[in-house]
C-alpha cells in the first residue's frame, strides 16, 4: 500500500477545505482502505472524520421516522431498540452484514457508498469497466456471484445490504457540498430513490449520484415497522449477500394498501420491483400473495453461464420478507 497522510478536522469546514481528488474522507475506513491495499484507490490524504460533530448519533422525529448521522456505525443501528421498531428492515441489514469486528467500526454511510467486491475490480491486473477498462472479465471469467439483472455491459453487483432497506423505505441523504466563507455550510438532500444510484451503462465510474467533495451528513429513514429484510448468504459470517430483499408494507384492513419491494446483490444497481409491489396490492399478504410477488420479482432475469441460482434465491428472499413484514403488520 502507498504512504498517505493523516488529517483529523473538527469541523466540517476543515473537511471541505481538505477534500481533494487526492484527499478522501474516512469514516469507518473498511472499504477505502482495502481499496488503498489492493491498488484501486492511492489517496495521498485520509480525512479522519471521527472528531467532526453532527456526524454521530441517532435520533427519532415526530412520524417515528430515524435521523441517522453518516459515521453512526452498523453495530449501533443493529443494537438500538427504537430503530428496530420503526424500520425492523433497515435493523436486520445492518446485523447481517460481515462480522462483529466489522460492524463496530463500519458505518451506513461507508456501507451505502461502498465500491463493488467483484474481484476482477478489486485486482488492478485486470482490465475491469468500472475502473476503466474496456470490458467485463468476469463475463468469460468467474461470474458465479455476478448480475442477474442489468448485466449487459458489467456484471458487478452492488454491494450495500443496507442500500436495499434504505431503498424499500424510501429514506432521504443528507449532503453537506461546502462552505462558504459567507454563507456556512450548504448542502441538499436526495431521495434513496432508483434515481440516487448510477448504472454501468450511464458511468462504469461510479454508483452512486453523489458528486466530488460531497460528503453523507445525515439518513432520514421513515418509518417502516412492517417491514423485513432477508439475505442469502455464500457463508455465514463475513460475507456479502448472494441475493437479498426489503419488503415494506402499509396495510389497511388486513389488505396490502402499498408495498415496496427492494432487490439487493442481483444487479449492479439495486432495484425496486414495480411488478412485486402491484402482485401485492390490495391483497392479503399470506404465502399466496408472497409467491405472487417472489414470482413477479425474478420475471425478465436475465443470467449468466454459472449464477441461475442466484434467481431461486431471490424468489426465497422475496417471498420470506414479504411474510415477515406482514406478520410485524398485523
């Protein structure tokens, strides 16, 4: 790993004036540093953001919806019994994800930002798209883990566990983008919408729509208390998700009256299934409807040579979300 310089600000005014294209914040670090190890990514500067305030912490808001600070680690939000209460989903990603160890220091916001774990991207050897190249090795190569979705010009998926119950919530980012000598701190809020998230086939470079210098302050998490999420896993610590789905359900009068439906670690983007929403609505969320839906959400697959498993896989994790949040609906 190249040599890099520390910095620790205590303010968000130091961080502004340090970031740089050479300079990259840390929070947790778990990801950006193991792309420092591999060679993907030579930052000359880390900005330590621990000491930055307005950064840590977890509040709820009138609604029960949750205000959670960009360096407010997974650990944290898998422990606290008033997130697992207004969004249970967005909880249970949070737990799932790699280990123990891990989730002490990760953050949601490293966790939502994090780069794809193909390991033809993570290996500067190869001439990998998202790093520049002029194609996909992992199509003739090893794509057992790869895409079953939008895999026509990468088959890299996404990552972020908690990017898909933040995504079946609805959730809001909260961006701080400078300051200013006069006006303070700006910054501008997005919605976790299909629309934050950037596709191969618009910028192999990137995945999210967050631009240079931009830094996560704040994650509004409505809430959601009938909801669930449910991954499937390679192993059962330390690993990321093989396919992976949040439900999020209003019901009205034992009937679906709205339903979103997030599917995770299938494309390079996750995906909100339009047609697993409409298979619940306006039904009884029992194991009828939640075939309907796990059925609704694999329709137009498309995968590769060695990964149609991971189609079974999804419609398990459809069809178990989907009865979890209607039992926490009841």
């Amino acid at each position: 790993m190249k040599p890099f310089a520390l910095a620790r600000p205590r303010s968000m005014e130091e961080v502004h004036a340090l970031i740089s294209p050479t300079a990259r914040p840390k929070g947790g670090g778990m990801d950006l540093l193991d792309l420092a190890k591999n060679g993907v990514s030579t930052p000359e500067v880390l900005v330590d953001l621990a000491a930055v305030p307005h950064l840590g912490g977890m509040d709820i808001q009138a609604g029960g919806s949750l205000f959670i600070g960009g360096r407010v680690t997974l650990a944290e939000i898998a422990a606290d019994p008033e997130a697992r209460r207004q969004c249970p989903a967005l909880c249970e990603a949070a737990e799932q994800a790699a280990t123990p160890q891990v989730r002490n220091v990760a953050t949601i916001a490293g966790n939502l930002l994090q780069r794809p774990r193909c390991p033809y991207f993570r290996d500067p050897f190869f001439d990998c798209l998202k790093r520049g190249g002029r194609s996909c090795p992992a199509m003739e190569g090893d794509h057992s883990a790869g895409a079953v979705f939008g895999n026509g010009r990468c088959c890299a998926v996404h990552p972020s566990n908690l990017a898909v119950a933040l995504l079946a919530a609805g959730a809001r980012v909260s961006l701080s983008t400078g300051a200013d000598p006069k006006d303070g701190l700006k910054s501008r809020t997005v919605p976790v919408d299909p629309s934050f998230f950037v596709a191969p086939e618009e910028d192999p470079l990137r995945e999210a729509r967050i631009e240079p210098g931009e830094l996560v302050r704040e994650i509004v998490v409505p809430a959601a208390p009938a909801s669930a999420y449910v991954e499937v896993d390679w192993k059962q610590s330390f690993d990321w998700a093989s396919a992976s789905a949040a439900v999020v359900l209003v019901l009205e009068g034992g009937r679906v009256k709205e339903a979103r439906v997030a599917l995770g670690a299938v494309a390079p983007v996750p995906i909100l299934s339009e047609g697993a929403a409409k298979a619940l609505a306006g039904r009884a969320p029992d194991r009828a409807a939640a075939d309907a839906a796990a059925e609704a959400a694999v329709k137009g697959a498309t995968p590769l040579r060695d990964n149609g498993h991971k189609v079974r896989q999804l419609a398990v994790c459809v069809r178990r979300a989907v009865l979890a949040a209607a039992e926490r609906g009841r």
